[in-house]
C-alpha cells in the first residue's frame, strides 16, 4: 500500500458515496446511465469472487464488499425505487459492443487459463469501458448536472491514481501486472475529455455544457 | 511453471 494507491481507492469510494447520495437526496437518478452501472456491478462481481479463495486484508475485503453491495445497491435505485426518474431514452449505448470484444479479449490476452483469472482479466478489462454508456448519455444530452461531473471525475481520478501507483510499485517492489496497466491507462484516456471539461467549465462554477 | 502473484489490488 502506497499513497497512491490509497488516495486511488479513496477517489473510487467518494465516487460511489456522490453517486448514491446525489440519487438519495434528489429522490432521482436523471442523467445517470443504468447500463454503466449494470457494466461496473458486472465487473465487480467477477473481479471479487476472491473473496472466498483469496484473503488480502480486513481493508481488502471491506473494500470489495462495500464496492459489489453498492453497485447492486445503485442498481435497486435505478431500476426499482427510483425507475420512474430513469432517463432510458438517452440511455441507450450498446452495451454487447463492449461485452463481445471484452470477452473475446478476456479469454485470449491473460495470465493463465483458468475461471478465476479469465473471470479477472474479464472485469479488468470491462472496467476500462464500462464508463462509455454514460459518457455516451452525457454527450447525447450535452449536459450533466454538477453533481454527476463531480461523481465522473473522482471516478476517472481512482484509475489515473492507480497508474501511478503502478510506477511506484515498479520502482519500489519491481511488480507490475501489464494487463492491469493497460487497461487502466486504456481507462484513463477516455476520461481525458471529460477532465478538460471538469476543470474549465464545472470548477469555474458553469454546468458542464458540451458545445452544440 | 510459475505461480501468478497474489492479486492484492481492487
């Protein structure tokens, strides 16, 4: 564990704290796509089948409860209690566009052939991605709300920190994991536009507005 | 052959 590292998974929990609060408080989930949300329970839920196999640490284990019960938590939010405020009409990203060619990549580029590291490289992977939908909705609408763009850039914030927490653990410990490496700059560099826009336009006070 | 690291990271 390193600062980086922390100050990654700290971003990501913020993340999914804004997101949960915005929709509990406004009593609405407008603006938020669902099929990102179903892409990242999918995601956890694969990468943290470990739990049983694999013990890191009481903070390890914490971590991955909280992210696996809050996707699904999101999820009940979204698609239940607050379905009637569900902006399906923009939310309409293929998401077998991702799911195909994530899978097909899960199981040809990976550490070994096995269900747990298929099912691992699979989420790593999907992860990369599963932002798209709602980028997509946020372009197809030309706006988000404040507090959606403060929920998007803690969450592109957690990767851009994990890379370089990567950087130091190469240096420090002489570990990398190449996959995880690329996929997660793969990850970062579809935040790049919205990060141009966070910082000239949401922290200037103005709505992120995409030109017409 | 060799034995993958422990995934430690989320």
């Amino acid at each position: 564990m390193n600062v980086f590292r922390l100050a990654g998974d700290m971003s990501h929990l913020l993340a999914i704290i804004i997101l949960l609060l915005k929709i509990w408080k406004t009593r609405s989930c407008a603006g938020i796509s669902g099929r990102s949300q179903l892409l990242f329970a999918l995601t956890y839920t694969a990468r943290y089948l470990d739990l049983v196999t694999n013990w890191v640490s009481l903070y390890n284990t914490v971590m991955k409860v909280f992210f696996i019960a809050t996707s699904y938590a999101t999820i009940y939010l979204m698609y239940l209690k607050f379905k009637a405020t569900y902006d399906s009409n923009h939310d309409t990203f293929r998401v077998e566009f991702l799911l195909l060619p994530v899978t097909i990549l899960a199981l040809v580029l990976n550490h070994e052939f096995s269900f747990m590291e298929i099912l691992w490289t699979f989420s790593i992977y999907l992860e990369a991605v599963a932002i798209l939908p709602q980028l997509f909705m946020v372009s197809k609408t030309g706006e988000a709300e404040s507090i959606t763009s403060h929920y998007l850039f803690a969450l592109g914030s957690y990767r851009l920190l994990y890379i370089f927490n990567w950087i130091w653990r190469y240096y420090t410990e002489e570990y990398y994991d190449l996959i995880a490496i690329i996929a997660g700059v793969v990850q970062t560099v579809l935040y790049c536009d919205f990060f141009y826009l966070y910082f000239t336009k949401v922290l200037k006070g103005k709505k992120l507005q995409l030109p017409a | 052959c060799c034995k993958l690291p422990q995934k430690d990271e989320l």
